[in-house]
DNA sequence: CTTGAGCGC
C-alpha cells in the first residue's frame, strides 16, 4: 500500500494534509501501518468512522487516533501542563471521567469542561511505566451544586469521539477505610444482623 | 503485543 493510495482512499472522509507510510530502517519494507494527518478533528472522526474496520487493498484495517508516546501528556504538551496536571487542584467535590481516548490530555478534558461553572481542575492519569493514558481522569469542582451541574451536563457528551461516562468520584482513601466490626453501631445492624439468623 | 474496564503518586 502506498501513500498515494492511502490518499486516494482517506480523501473520502475530507481533507488529508498528509500521508506518512512507515517503512523499517533496515529492510525498507512498509511495516504495516501509516499516520494519516487530517485537516480538522470531524475530518479525522470521519475517516475513522468511515475506515476503521473496513477493507483496503484487501486487508482489515484499523484506524484510530495515534497513540500517545511515551511520557505522556508532557511530550504531547510541553512545559503547558503547568496549569493543568502538575498544578492539580484537588477537592472532595470530583468527577470520575472513564471511557476517555487515548490522545486526550489535561488540557484537553479542560478544554471540554471550561464551559461548566465552579470548575477548578482536571487530570487524566498516566500510566508511570508506559507513559500512556489509562484512559480516565478527574475534575474538581469548588461546590456540590457545581459537580452536579457539570455531570448532568457533560455526561454522555462526546469528546474526541466517545462519549464520556462520568460519575462522582470515589473518596480517596487517605486514612484507613471506615470499616465498622460490630451491628450496635448502626441502627440498621440490628435488622442486617436478625435477617441472616432468620 | 496498540489496549476499552476501571478510581490518581
């Protein structure tokens, strides 16, 4: 497959900017996989809408946003992750963000959330050997009434084309887990306690 | 090993 078949196929869902097939140093045979540079975002969803699991040249290809390299959002970002991942700020009022792409970084889910009032924060996390997304992050917010606001409103939303599942982050376990041994300490104890000897 | 449920260093 040559890039200017790749082109001639990647033209169909807008505007390619550029066709880069990988070939091996050494043998100078095409390893089996190419970064297509689209002219917008939509163009990019488009062509993976359009492309990924489907026939070229008679084989099942895959497309998809490229993956982050190692290091993280700091080779993806720069010295710019200063007001968004190292400078997290934390509060007990958090979202928990999954089914985030792998190209989405802190400043991205920012950029997604900038809309929503009281928001304070927001961070994707890493894999520390990898370096590369795991796929969910958080965002604080000043007040319960504002990570309500924000879940209702930007749950479900698509971002870099999947949609976001969003739910209120767990208590972060500081301090030894709550764990209470005896019924007499609950007023529903009692009750739990008679059901499993009835 | 390109991976899709999950709760961060």
């Amino acid at each position: 497959m040559t890039s200017s078949q790749l082109l001639e196929v990647f033209q169909e869902a807008g505007r390619v900017v550029n066709v880069e097939v990988v070939y091996d140093r050494v043998t100078d045979r095409s390893r089996g996989f190419a970064f297509v540079t689209m002219g917008s975002i939509e163009e990019a969803n488009e062509a993976i809408r359009m492309f990924d699991g489907s026939q070229v040249g008679g084989r099942t290809v895959k497309v998809n946003f490229p993956e982050v390299p190692r290091g993280g959002e700091r080779e993806v970002m720069g010295p710019k992750i200063r007001s968004s991942n190292r400078g997290f700020v934390d509060s007990p009022h958090k979202i928990y963000a999954g089914n985030l792409g792998w190209g989405l970084t802190s400043q991205g889910l920012r950029d997604a959330f900038a809309d929503q009032p009281g928001l304070l924060s927001t961070k994707v996390i890493y894999d520390r050997n990898s370096g590369r997304s795991r796929g969910f992050g958080f965002i604080s917010f000043e007040s319960a009434e504002a990570v309500e606001s924000a879940l209702n409103a930007m749950n479900g939303v698509e971002v870099e084309g999947r949609p976001l599942r969003l739910n209120l982050a767990a208590e972060r376990a500081s301090s030894p887990p709550p764990v209470q041994s005896n019924a007499e300490s609950s007023p529903e104890g009692s009750e739990l306690a008679s059901s499993i000897t009835a």
